[in-house]
C-alpha cells in the first residue's frame, strides 16, 4: 500500500470502479494528498469515450454516487494532471 500512496508515483488501475472509493481511502490513510489528481477514462477509443479529471477524492465520490457500465481505467498520481495536455 505504501507504493501506492507514493506522491511521485502514477498508477492505473483497470476496471476499478466499484473498488476505487474504499482504496482511495486506504490510499489518503497512508498519507497520499486528497488533492492527487485523478482521471477516469471510459470506453477508451469508442464513440462512447468519456474522460473525467478530478482528485481522488473527488472521483471516489462520484464513483459512490454513480457508475457507468462502461469499461475504465482509472489513473492517479502526476501523470493524470493533464497539464499541458
């Protein structure tokens, strides 16, 4: 968990949807800033794509909120900033 929480690092995660908003709270437990940006790409190269950049926070509350059946990867760490981009 302690990689995980690594503010320098990025990591993906595939088809984490329904679990992203317990490991979010691990994630800020072992110290990783609320504040860590955090993006969710669904059905990536389809008509259908959506892009959300957020924070883990916030992407943990719409992720408890609502759920699209799309398929996702979610990206956490400098990398999902998309400054620049």
């Amino acid at each position: 968990m302690a990689a995980l929480a690594d503010p320098q690092a990025t990591t993906v995660i595939y088809m984490g949807k329904r679990t992203f908003p317990t490991l979010a709270a691990a994630l800020i437990a072992q110290g990783l800033p609320a504040d860590t940006p955090a993006l969710l790409a669904e059905a990536v190269s389809t008509p259908d794509q959506r892009l959300l950049r957020t924070t883990i926070v916030g992407l943990a509350a719409t992720l408890t909120e609502e759920r699209s059946s799309l398929p996702g990867l979610i990206i956490f760490g400098a990398l999902a900033d998309g400054a620049g981009a």
